[in-house]
C-alpha cells in the first residue's frame, strides 16, 4: 500500500472516529477503547466506514488494530467482499492465501 493511498485511508478514518467517539482531536496511535470506545461503537464505527468509505472491516478488527495508525498499516489490502458487489473489506495478507 503506497503512502498516498495510506494517507487517504488515515483522511477518510480519522473524522470518522471523531464523530463515533465524539472527540476531537484524535491522534493515529490514540486506543479505541482509552477513549471511551466499547463494542457497540465499534459495530458503529466500522458501519460507518462501510458507509463513507465503501470498504467493509469486521468490527472485531477493533481487538487486533485499536489505533487509527493500526487499521492502515502495508500489511492490509482491500478485497472484494463476498456479500455485497460494491463493497470491499480489508484482510491481512498471509503467505500463500489471500
């Protein structure tokens, strides 16, 4: 993922969480949850990003990537998700598999 494209996401992702957690400022490496997110705002969130974005992340991600900087690293590529023709989710790209 080139920076270009990882600023984008970081555009598109930072008032997004802004508005979730009805904050702001909010850094790249500031937690989810040390800025009062639980799963509810999580399911939130990431519809929310489907929604402005087109791109679908499963909520649980939160767990894994809690920062704005976590959810965007090269390790993250978009793939078309199976469910809806126009959406697409992103997935860590593995060896072999994608």
């Amino acid at each position: 993922m080139g920076n270009h494209l990882t600023s984008s996401m970081i555009e598109v992702l930072t008032p997004i969480w802004e508005q979730i957690l009805q904050r702001s400022p909010i850094g790249l490496e500031d937690n989810f949850f040390d800025l009062g997110g639980d799963s509810f705002l999580a399911v939130s969130l990431f519809n929310e990003i489907a929604r402005v974005s087109g791109r679908e992340l499963p909520p649980v991600m939160i767990y894994q990537a809690s920062t704005i900087a976590a959810l965007v690293p090269p390790s993250i590529t978009a793939v078309p998700c199976p469910h809806l023709w126009t959406t697409t989710r992103f997935r860590r790209c593995t060896t072999g598999t994608n």
